[in-house]
C-alpha cells in the first residue's frame, strides 16, 4: 500500500515533481473551510492513514494554528509535517515533538528573495521614499510641500539582529553599499561567515545601529524583543526594517516610537497581527510598507515548492527528513 500524504494548501509551481510522489504516495486533501471543520474532519476518521501532511503558509487561513488542539485532533499516523516557509511560527513544534511528530521547514532558499527585500526597504526608509511616492500618485509632484530630505547608505553602520541565512545575505548586499555592518546572534559567528561585520552585544547593536534590519525567528524568547525599552536604548533618527515576524517587534511601541521621532522612518514587511496592521503604522507617511512580499518571486516559491516536496519523498522513503526544523535536529 502507498503511504497517504495529506495536502493542506495547493501547488502552483512545483507541479511536476508534485505529480511524480504519486509514483509513491496516494494523495488527500482537506474538504475543509474552516478551523473547526479541519478538526471535525480529523475526528471523522476522513483522514485517518496520512503519515504526511504538506502545509502551505496560506493554509493557516483554513485550519488556524497548528497548536496543541489542532495538533491533538490529527490522526494517529501522522508521522511527519512538511511545512512550505522558513518561518514555521504558526506550528507548536513542542507539541508536535511530544506527539512524536517531525517538522521540517525550507531555509536558504528565501534568503536571496528576503535579503533583496530588505535592502528595498532599508534604501527606500533610509531615502523616506514613501512621502514623495505617494504625493506622486495623488497627482501632486512632491507634496504641498518639500518631502523631508533622506540620507545616502554610504557609511553608515547597519545592525543585523539575527545572523541566520538571510542575516549573513543582507551583509553580502550591504557591503556594495559601503556600508559598516555590525551584528548580534545567539552565537558568535566564525571569522569566514561574519567578513567584515562585528560581532556585539545587544545593547550595543541598539545603541551603535543606523539602521538596524530585524532577522529574527518568531519564538517565546523573541515575541517582542523589541519594545519601549529597547527603542529608548536607540539613536535618535533611527531607521527600523523588518522582514521576519511582525511580532517580534512590539507593534504599539514601534508606532509611538515613530510619533515621537526617536524612529526617524520604519521599512515593513511584516506585522504583529496579519493581515490587519495597527493603524498608527499606515496613517504614518515615513513607514513604507509591504504586503509580506520577502518571498512574493516565481523562482523563490518554485523553490520553497521543490524543497518541501523533497522533504515529503524524504519522509516517505526514507522515514527521515532532510530539512528537519532546529528544534528537532537531534531527533531526526
């Protein structure tokens, strides 16, 4: 009998080597439209036999959270979840290690995508672009008045807040800019993957920072690292950027931050409370804003696609995956 993988979300690029795991697998998709549906399906015994499930980030949309009540109503056989994102903050990974179940989640092949973005975000607050482009488009050309003046990259010092993939990407594009880069992680990084950035303490990244880029996983120990007391620690004027998790910025701080001037102008792709983002940051004309876009290119999905796919066949023949989530490293 084949093994019964369990489709949550769809593919949209990655078509063929999808179709190809039915050489292996017997495919399955959720009938439901809902949260509450997704469990009741589960309990019906509809699902029962997946070891597999393939969930896309949208998916969340149907069934919520993978948290422990979701996680608890999964059949039995669930063995393994293979997530479609670098970011896997919407799965209770203890949850799923106390139910022996292994997550695995698609890192490097979004840091070029999210790097690009970031530094998009960093010119375009640091130039505080988005008071000019949006005068243009309401058809006067550069406001009632002169839009603030920017600053050029060229020599200022750059703070990366989390050295991950996409951490050490940034410092690669950072570095055509002439730009000083210093950093902070949870380890101190070998001289050959830090280059020319400095390795420095968090308060110091804080004090020191320009700008400083958010690069940080969404964890217990990171949900509003930044707050009132780290923007009172920052320079005056400071440029804030972030591409990780909305929530690891406290949102309401970062707004009053801005209102007072301690955040000269903010880049942001993420939010606290997607999709709904607090007020004071859209009626606010220097924080320029995306939609979560850091992976929004055909080639970075494909990717994204491929991996988690690679990492299904994985489970499936080899009982094992290739790109478990670093929770779970030791027990994969």
């Amino acid at each position: 009998m084949k093994v019964k993988v369990l489709l949550l979300g769809r593919i949209a690029h990655a078509i063929d080597s999808w179709r190809s795991l039915s050489n292996v697998a017997e495919i399955v998709e959720s009938q439901a439209q809902t949260r509450n549906d997704f469990i009741e399906e589960c309990k019906t015994g509809s699902l029962d036999g997946a070891v597999v499930i393939y969930r896309t980030f949208e998916s969340v949309e149907t069934t919520g959270r993978f948290d422990d009540e979701v996680i608890s109503a999964l059949p039995g056989s669930v063995s393994f979840i293979c997530h479609n994102g670098a970011g896997y903050d919407q799965i209770d990974v203890h949850a799923c290690s106390r139910r022996g179940i292994r997550v695995s989640n698609t890192p490097n092949v979004v840091n070029d995508c999210t790097a690009d973005t970031t530094m998009f975000l960093i010119l375009g607050a640091l130039r505080r672009l988005n008071v000019p482009m949006t005068t243009l488009r309401e058809g006067i050309w550069r406001g009632h008045q002169q839009p603030p003046l920017g600053h050029n990259p060229e020599g200022k010092t750059l703070g990366i807040l989390g050295m991950g993939g996409i951490g050490r990407n940034i410092l690669k594009k950072a570095e055509a800019f002439e730009m000083r880069v210093i950093y902070h992680n949870r380890r101190r990084l070998d001289g050959k993957q830090a280059g020319i950035a400095e390795y420095v303490t968090f308060e110091d990244l804080l004090e020191k920072s320009d700008i400083i880029s958010v690069n940080l996983p969404l964890n217990a120990e990171t949900r509003h690292i930044i707050s009132t007391h780290e923007f009172g620690q920052m320079k005056d004027g400071v440029v804030l950027v972030n591409t990780a998790r909305g929530a690891v910025v406290d949102e309401e701080a970062l707004v009053k931050a801005l209102d007072s001037g301690k955040v000269a102008s903010a880049g942001l792709d993420v939010y606290e409370n997607e999709p709904n983002i607090h007020p004071g940051l859209t009626t606010n004309p220097h924080v320029l804003l995306l939609p979560h876009m850091g992976t929004w290119t055909v080639e970075t999905q494909a990717a994204m696609e491929e991996k988690t796919i690679s990492n299904v066949r994985s489970a499936i023949e080899m009982s094992s995956l290739k790109n478990p989530v670093v929770e779970q490293v030791d027990l994969c």
